[in-house]
C-alpha cells in the first residue's frame, strides 16, 4: 500500500506524490530497474485522478528519477539510484561561512535598519515623504505617455540613462544650480546610494584614506569604507566641514554636504568651497559633493555647488529626486568630470546595465514640461508650512531647555536636549514609542571614535515631511509629556 501524507487540509496533489517518490527513491526503497504503479492504478489507490498521477511522474522523468515509456509501468533511473543520499538535499554547513574580503567587511556594519512602525501617531523618521505629496496624476500621464511611445523591439539601452532624461537633467541643472556639463558627463543611476557606491568602488582601495564630516550620513561612510578605506573623520562647525584640518589627512577623496550639511544644515561659505576646491586641485583627491536637498530653502538663498566654482575636474556632483518626488522611484544622478566618464559608465554597466528605462522616460517628461519645477515649488510651500509648525511646536512644548540646528533649509532639524544626558536616550525613545511617537538619535551618525561634546546629551534628528499639521503638534505634545516624566523620574 503506497503511504503519502498530503497537506494539512488539502487533498492529495501532484507535488505530494512528486515529493514522496523522490525521496522514496532517493533513499533507496526503490532499486534501480525498480518498477512503480502505473498511473491508473496508483491514482485509484490514492483516490486522485490520474492527471494528478501523470503530472507528478513527468516531473520525476524530467529530473531523470524515472524512466517512461508507453504502454510499460516506470522505472526507475539507474543515474537516479546511484546518486549520493546528500545529493538531493544539501546539507547546512557549521563553519563559518567564506566570504570575500569585501564580505567580511561589510559584516562588520550595521544592519540595515528594518521596516518602519506604521502604527505609530507621529513618526519622526527622517527621509520620508507624505504620499500625498506625489504628484499622482502629472506622473500617471508622463508613464502612460512613454508606454505610448515605446519602441517597435525592446532592448538595453545606454548605461549612463536615457538621452531623453539627460538632456532633460543638463538643463534642470544649468536653471536651478547653475551647473553647466555635458549630456555625456551624467549617470543616472538607481539613488544616491548606488552613485555613492560606483565612487567607492572606482576611486578608492583598500587602505586609502577619505574624509567625511562628523557626524555625517552614516550610510555614505559605510559605502567608502567597504572598499576596505579607513575614514578621516573631520569635525564640522557653523561652518560645515572645517577645511584647515584637510592638509593633514593625506586622502584621496572627500566626501561632503556643503549645502545643507547632514545632519546639523550648516551651509559652507564661500572662503572654505574655495580652500576645500584647492585642496582637491593640490593633493589629485576627488570631492564627492552630495546636494541631495537643494531644492528646500527657507530663510536663505540657493547656494550655487562646488561645481560651479573651479573647472569640475576634481568634482562629482551628486543628485536625487528621492527628496522631491519618492524615495522609492530609486532615481539618482551623478556628474562627473569629463576622464571618468568612459569608467563610470563602464561600472554603471556592470552592475545593472542600466536604470528602469519606463521611470527615466516619465521623469524626463516631468522636467521637459515644466510639471517638475511646479512641483518643488508646491512641495518646498507646504514642507515650509510643516516646518514652522514643528519649530512653534517645540518652542511652545520645551522652550530654553532645546537648542535646534539645521531649521533655514531642507526636511529634518537636529533638536539637542540641553538637560538629558546621553545615557537617558535609548529610555526616552523607549517611553516615546510607547505614546505612539517614533524619534531617532543623531548619535549614530557621529563618527565612534570621536565624542563631540555635543553627543553627551540627547540630540534627535526630527524629519517631519512625511506629517501634517495635526501629527506634528500632537507628536510633539506627547513627547513633551515624556520627557516631563523622565526629567521627574
């Protein structure tokens, strides 16, 4: 009598006699030139039809388990027979798994941070955008419009990103930053995050040095220093990124925010571009100069990139709309100097041909138009609105007890609590979430082996573009509460 355990629930199915067989025969139970029921009569056994049947022995012939030939009952396949027991099942292996050097290293990280909390009241999780910001409709139209003009044969197209978009990008650049470069010159690519990496990869080795302001994206440091690069934290001030400390850090790339520094939003004058442009020139290093908020400016003027003041040869400018449209369309670019273009695209190929072309069509559209520009400046509007909602706010809710940085410009301020030490955070956090408020620390974003003396006490990095009005009040009126409870305590 054939035994076969189905599912929990359901009737016996191909895949239960499928399974069931190869490991009967796996196991040797059946020899080789064993024969099996024919199809009818295994079928009237166990009460399936005989498709069922019939199903699960073309599957087992196609993996050679058995052999099948009209008019005669299977057998099975002497290939299958000899096969190892651990063959058909691998088993885990113990040790420790082999990974390159590369590998190694990037286990030394931390993990990415999971799925956000979606049942909390207020969440202040910086980088997210309110959905209804999305400009629905102008893009529904701009992708339905390039599924109409699709192609007669549908094939890889150029790495560095459609020409479309890039002569779009060129002259979205020349308008609102001033930068002029070559169609040739930029690299679309899938975010910020993979233009961060192709840098990495390209310009640095293993044992290299490069700057990075402190605190900074924490994420951009992690990228260089999966190269196997060690960082040269450099500390930053009203200013950004102090530029007299550089002579002394023999790097071959400096990673900076000069226009909205992250997270603190000091903006880099213009004496400190210039000696940080000079450095460059004299010690042949690269600046990778991440603008990824330029089009959020509140109480002070657009300031032109590092780009736009010496030649661009020592420059890699990087953009996003992941701050403008949605952090999930995955749409970056870079500019690059014109001897690594070649290069660039060459590694742009490499990892992923190229960007989703359907997405780069519609966004090219969107700037074409003009729908793009109307957008920012209906964005930039109501992200100003939300704002000075949270900064009255916060000044309502803890006055003199807060300092707050980075509020002239882009989606986040950085709120320092001049009264909670440092070894109360995780606590405040704790008890916040439990009110329905999600906030973030700066700490981690501080280069570890450097305690600036801002870090001895709490310091939250509060984005509110996701929020309205009424969530960003609320928000704030609870976390008052907890912290009126800790200060208590």
């Amino acid at each position: 009598m054939f035994q076969i355990k189905a599912r929990r629930g359901e009737r016996v199915g191909s895949r239960d006699i499928y399974q069931a067989l190869r490991d009967q025969i796996s196991e040797g139970v059946y020899g080789a030139d064993g024969l099996l029921p024919s199809s009818r009569a295994l079928a009237t056994e166990l009460g399936v039809s005989r498709t069922t049947v019939t199903v699960a022995y073309e599957q087992l012939a196609a993996e050679g388990f058995i052999e099948v030939r009209h008019g005669m009952r299977p057998r099975v396949g002497t290939a299958a027979v000899s096969l190892p027991k651990n063959s058909i099942v691998p088993k885990s292996s113990s040790g420790a798994p082999r990974l390159s050097s590369y590998g190694e290293r990037l286990r030394t990280l931390p993990a990415p941070t999971g799925e956000p909390q979606h049942n909390l009241i207020a969440d202040f999780r910086y980088g997210d955008l309110a959905a209804a910001d999305f400009p629905t409709l102008p893009w529904k139209r701009a992708i339905v419009a390039a599924i109409a003009q699709r192609p007669p044969r549908l094939t890889y197209d150029d790495a560095r990103g459609t020409r479309e978009l890039r002569v779009a990008l060129q002259r979205y650049l020349w308008r609102a930053r001033m930068l002029r470069c070559e169609t040739e010159q930029i690299i679309v690519v899938n975010g910020s995050q993979q233009a961060l990496d192709l840098c990495a990869r390209l310009l640095l080795d293993r044992g290299d040095r490069f700057v990075v302001e402190n605190p900074c994206y924490a994420i951009a440091r992690h990228a260089f220093a999966a190269t196997g690069a060690k960082a040269i934290s450099v500390a930053v001030d009203k200013d950004g990124l102090n530029t007299a400390l550089l002579s002394k850090t023999k790097a071959r790339l400096a990673y900076v925010t000069p226009s909205h520094q992250f997270p603190l939003g000091s903006v880099m004058p213009i004496g400190r571009r210039q000696r940080l442009l000079e450095w460059a020139r004299k010690t042949n290093a690269y600046i990778v100069e991440d603008d990824y908020d330029s089009e959020y400016r509140y109480d002070i003027k657009p300031v032109p990139p590092l780009h736009v003041l010496g030649d661009g040869q020592n420059v890699i400018y990087v953009g996003t709309v992941s701050k403008t449209l949605s952090p999930t369309l995955r749409i970056g670019y870079l500019v690059v100097p014109p001897h690594l273009e070649t290069v660039f695209c060459a590694a742009k190929h490499l990892v992923d041909r190229h960007t989703p072309v359907l997405e780069q069509s519609a966004l090219a559209t969107l700037l074409e138009s003009g729908a793009y520009d109307s957008h920012v400046r209906k964005v930039r509007r109501r992200n100003g609105e939300r704002r000075a909602t949270l900064l009255n706010a916060l000044r309502r809710a803890f006055g003199e007890t807060i300092a707050i940085e980075g509020a002239d410009a882009g989606l986040h301020v950085v709120v320092w609590f001049r009264d909670i030490p440092l070894a109360m955070e995780q606590k405040l956090i704790g008890r916040a979430a439990e009110k329905g408020v999600g906030i973030h620390s700066v700490a981690p974003l501080y280069a570890p082996a450097l305690q600036e003396r801002k870090s001895i006490r709490v310091g939250l990095i509060m984005g509110y573009a996701s929020l309205d009005a009424r969530r960003i009040e609320r928000g704030v009126e609870l976390l008052a509460q907890v912290v009126a409870n800790l200060r208590s305590a």
